[in-house]
C-alpha cells in the first residue's frame, strides 16, 4: 500500500510504496487525475504512463487502468510503483498501433501529441474513448507559447474526430479536456 507523506521542508507530498523510496508527486500529476476525476470501477487509459506517478493515483479512486508507454523501462517502473495498488495492465509501445478500449476515460500527462509526426493519436483517441467518454491532456509547458500551441493543435485534433473540448491554464500547465460525442468515429 502506498502512503502520502509531506516531504521536511516542501508541501507536495510525496509517495512511498514498499520502500520503494521516495518520489514526488508533480503538480502536473495530481491536477491532470482531479480535472479527470475518475470514478470508482471506470476503465481508464493512461497514455505514456512513465514511472507510474498519474497511474498509482488513479489505482487509489479506484479505476481499472492500462497503462501505456514507449519505453520497455518505464512500463517496468510503472508496474513495480503499483504492484497492489489495484487493477494494473501494461503495455510497452505505441499507443497508436494498439487496439484497446472502449475505455470510460483517458489521459495523457506531458504527451505532446501535436508536436510530434502526426500518427494518427487523434484517430487513435477517438477509437479508444467511448461516446460520452472523457479524456484530459495535461502539458507542463517551459513558455506560454508552448502551451498555446500544445492547446490549439490538440483541441483541433480532437475536435476532428468527434470531440468537444475546453482548456484551461494553470501554473505553468495546460490542460486540452474533451468528452466523446457520437455514436460513430470520424476521421
């Protein structure tokens, strides 16, 4: 079981889990899962997972997740951060080359889809969130024309393919929040 412990000297906790050590839980983390808010027994996809920080907190509201990432190391980080924690599958690849879902939600948290070779992760969203469904992206952004760019390219993307979708600003964040509308995928 992971425990949240305020680290001396800082605010944001922290987050042990099996002596594991210590590693704290960004802001990025904790506000892309509240603007989420999943909901207890939902399917929830999380896109380039990482270490499992975003994972492990929404293991705790009790979601089913799977977790997505890239990199071979960071699925292995992901499951051994959140061994226990709940309902875990992992894969290591590309989101956009498998064939998951339907899922009640989805996130993404400093996955900026926009800027990379378009592979088709609008398309991809769309096939993997169910109508009604909802998704939140979240990008820690070095400059306010990073986020602006981040926001208006995913936004777009999404809103191709049967999304409708808001933005918000916060501390150096930007997060793209939409909802599947439809019965059908466009694009």
């Amino acid at each position: 079981m992971a425990l949240l412990t305020p680290r001396s000297g800082r605010g944001s906790p922290t987050v042990t889990n099996g002596g594991m050590g210590l590693a704290e839980i960004a802001k990025r983390h904790r506000w892309a899962v509240e603007l989420l808010a999943p909901v207890k027994g939902e399917q929830v996809l999380e896109i380039g997972c990482g270490h499992g920080i975003a994972t492990g907190l929404l293991l705790k509201a009790g979601a089913a997740v799977v977790a997505v990432d890239r990199s071979d190391k960071m699925i292995t980080a992901c499951i051994k951060r959140n061994a226990g924690l709940g309902s875990l599958t992992a894969f290591a690849s590309a989101f956009e080359t498998l064939e998951l879902g339907p899922f009640d939600a989805a996130l993404a948290v400093n996955v900026d889809f926009p800027r990379q070779k378009d592979t088709g992760w609008a398309r991809a969203m769309a096939k993997a969130v169910k109508p009604g469904g909802r998704l939140v992206l979240v990008l820690e952004a070095p400059a306010i024309r990073t986020a602006d760019r981040f926001a208006m390219e995913a936004a777009a993307g999404l809103v191709g393919v049967g999304f409708e979708v808001d933005t918000e600003l916060r501390e150096g964040m930007v997060a793209v929040k939409g909802v599947r509308v439809g019965a059908a995928n466009r694009g």
